[in-house]
C-alpha cells in the first residue's frame, strides 16, 4: 500500500484543467495541477509579443452571460468586463457586436438595410431562418442533430449570398460552416449567443489571461498547487482505476483521482490503448478535427471604430475578423490596434491557404498590410492533433454525443474543448466540466462556495 497526498491530479493547466481544480479546492479536495508548458492557460491565455498580448488559440468569451463567466462566478473567481453597452455609451457606437463587409468596400450593420447587398425578400428570408432556428417549435421542418443548417436554410431561401453570410456566421462561432454543422447545435449557439450579440457581449479587461489569472488565485489560495514544466508521461493505472501518473523525470505522483485536460489522443497516448475499451478507441480515432487558421497582425491603425467583429461572406477563406483592441486598448502598446483573422482550412496545404487568407485581407482592407500600417504577422494553425481542436461541432460530435468526462478506467475523467457539450466554441467547455465535477463529488449541487 502506498499513502496519496493529493485527492486529485489534473493534468493539463487549460482552461478546463483549471476550472475543474477551482471546483475541486472549493469542495476542500486537495488538489495538484501538472502542466508541461512553462506558462498556464493553454489555448486560452495571452502571451506577450512586441508588447501586445497575443492569444494562444481563442478569444471566446461572450461576457457575463456566457457559460466561462457563471462557472467562475460559481468558483468565486472574479472577472471585471467591459461591454458593448458601456462602449456604447462612452463612445456613441451602435452597440453592436459586428458588421459585414465585402470586398468591394461596402459594409453594413444587420440592423439596417443601407448599403445592404440583399433584396429586401432575400432580408426576409434570412430573418425566417434565424427566427425559426431561435424558436422553441417549428412545425414541419426539422432542426435536430441529424441535419445541417444547409438543410434546414433550404426550407427559406434558394440564395447563395444567405448561405454564405450563414456560413460566416457559422465559421466564426464553430471554425464549421452550413453545411458541416447540424441545426441542433447551431441552434443552441444562437439560444447562447442571442442576446449577448448585443449590448451584454463583453471581453475580459486585460484579456482572457484575466480569467485564467483569476482561476489560479481560487486554486492557490484554497491550496491547490500548480506546477509548470511538469510534463506526465504516464497515467498509473492499477485494476482498471486509476492510481496517479508518472512525470518525464521517473517520479511518480498518487491520489485518489486523475483527470486529464491533456485532450484525448493524448490521454489514449499517456494511459495505452488497451487500458481502454474498442468502442471508446473507436470514438476517439474517428474524431473529426477543427482545421482553421489563424492570422494575428499587430496594426498602426485601427480596422474598426463602431464593432469589435467584421463577418466577410465574399471572402475565399476569411469567416471573419475580431479585433479585440476595440474593447480593451491594453492589450496592445499605446496607440496601436490588434486583429485576428479566422479562416476555416478547406485544403491540406498550409502555405495557400495563408495565402488566400492573407489576399482575402488585402482584397477587403487594401494597404492594410504595407510596412508602414503592419506591426507584426504571426500565423496560427489548428489541425489534426492541436489540443482544443480534436472534435469539431460536427456530426455524431454535439451535446451528450461528445466525450463523456467519465471514462471507462475507475477515478479517471477528461475535460476540455472535446468533452461533453455544446456552444460557442471554447464556451462549451464549463459545461463538461461542470459534468465532471458532478461525477467525481457525487452531487449535481456539487458546490458551495466557501470564503
């Protein structure tokens, strides 16, 4: 026998690694949490670059409504936001989230039909999808897992400039488009979304790291420990429970629980396959991944002085543009702006698609990337095995028919963008935890918050 000085051994210190030790501490649970990297967060904090603070993989976060912001609400983690509503009323913009623009220099905000590039029956029919996608009960027409928002738009309209406005739309929430994504799930994006498109959307003042910033104080002060450059080669498994893990150096590491945030080819990589049923191999070997990249480009002005979100239906590649300078200016130097470019992959050949993604940007913005306007360019690719982009929003991969955090080894459980869920890209992530915790502390009231 052997003595177990933690209840619990987190593996991985992204957000969802996090969020489950915040749980875990409030429930007075002695908790350790293992992260590789030298820094914590993921491919949800920022790291400095040329003075900017340059996301690590998202900026998903929809303000105090969304799913993140209840959860460390629930923890007791604070997180100060600014919102469209307060922008509106500091500066007099329209109080929305975003515009569309083509490539031909017009743009137009969805609240109005200047400049708009749709009939007015075209307007109409769009408002009948996103009114009968929002609605509790549409007869007649099926909006369930089964079929894509292709489908489902068929029943409204025969134009391609809606669904390629849809597929914008779709790409910026899921990195997915009308056809890849079934109605269900693109339904409970919208039911999320809805309302905070409007004047509640808020961004984290001084960026995401500040909610991970603010999941860490909750774990250290509750003693919780956090250890960085802490890789785990092996989760110890003995009679089909797991034991506790074994680190790169040889050292092993006991407790009562492990769960993994270390995403789940992985986690299949660091326990062996045959630790694990064929059905559940089967299920993680059939994934299908997010391809997308990324373009963030540090600029000497700014790309938008009304909405923080430019959605780019004409464009080859781009979906759509945020630029997250427009909330809070701190997390670029003064004076200068900062844009992400997000652009659903549809070939394996990396160097086009930057192509394309980049003539998208210049055909939209012209001089946008001349010397004397760029800062930086740094080019980001998730694909294939990229933790946080292993299963997309797609087919057979939504709600309860993504990774149950439960698995098939005792006192074992994962988290993180692949687990059980649905939303706004990493905005589904608490919901799996929340799910983990309810396993592992035997109670769907799985917390009170001690102070």
């Amino acid at each position: 026998m052997f003595e177990k000085k933690y209840d619990a051994i987190i593996i991985g210190a992204g957000l969802g690694g996090l969020m489950t030790a915040a749980g875990l501490v409030q429930a007075k649970k002695r908790v350790l949490v293992l992260e590789k990297a030298a820094f914590i967060g993921g491919k949800y904090t920022e790291i400095d670059y040329k003075g900017y603070k340059v996301t690590t993989g998202a900026w998903t976060n929809m303000g105090s409504n969304s799913h993140i912001d209840r959860f460390c609400q629930k923890v007791g983690a604070q997180v100060d936001y600014i919102t469209l509503k307060q922008i509106r009323k500091e500066r007099g913009t329209p109080g929305l989230l975003g515009k569309i623009r083509y490539k031909n220099g017009k743009e137009f905000l969805p609240t109005s039909t200047l400049n708009s590039p749709f009939s007015e029956s075209e307007m109409q029919e769009f408002s009948k999808i996103m009114i009968g996608m929002v609605s509790k009960e549409l007869e007649g027409i099926d909006r369930s897992k089964n079929v894509s928002v292709f489908e489902y738009a068929k029943n409204f309209t025969n134009s391609d400039k809606i669904i390629k406005l849809l597929d914008s739309l779709i790409g910026i929430a899921s990195g997915l488009n009308s056809k890849t994504i079934p109605a269900s799930e693109y339904k409970i994006i919208l039911d999320d979304g809805f309302g905070i498109a409007s004047g509640s959307f808020g961004f984290p003042i001084g960026g995401i790291k500040s909610i991970i910033d603010a999941l860490e104080k909750v774990i250290i002060n509750k003693g919780g420990e956090i250890r960085t450059k802490s890789a785990v080669e092996k989760i110890l498994i003995d009679s089909n429970s797991a034991t506790g893990v074994q680190l790169s150096d040889g050292k092993s590491i006991y407790s009562d629980l492990v769960v993994s945030n270390a995403g789940p080819r992985n986690l299949l990589k660091i326990c062996g396959r045959n630790k694990f049923p064929s059905s559940f191999l089967k299920q993680v070997d059939s994934l299908i991944p997010i391809e997308a990249l990324a373009i963030i480009c540090g600029l000497n002005e700014p790309l938008s002085e009304d909405v923080p979100m430019i959605i780019t239906p004409d464009c080859q590649r781009i979906a759509g543009i945020f630029q997250p300078t427009f909330f809070d200016p701190s997390v670029a130097p003064p004076g200068k702006t900062m844009i992400d470019i997000f652009a659903p992959l549809k070939t394996k050949d990396i160097k086009k698609e930057i192509d394309l993604t980049v003539k998208d940007l210049e055909d939209l913005y012209p001089g946008i990337l001349d010397p004397s306007n760029l800062d930086f360019q740094l080019n980001m690719v998730f694909a294939g095995d990229f933790p946080a982009a292993e299963g997309a929003q797609t087919f057979r991969q939504t709600g309860n028919d993504r990774i149950d955090p439960r698995l098939p080894v005792n006192n074992l459980f994962m988290v993180g963008a692949e687990a059980i869920g649905s939303g706004v890209a990493a905005d589904l992530i608490p919901i799996g935890v929340n799910k983990a915790l309810e396993y592992i502390l035997g109670t769907e009231k799985w917390l009170k918050v001690t102070t």
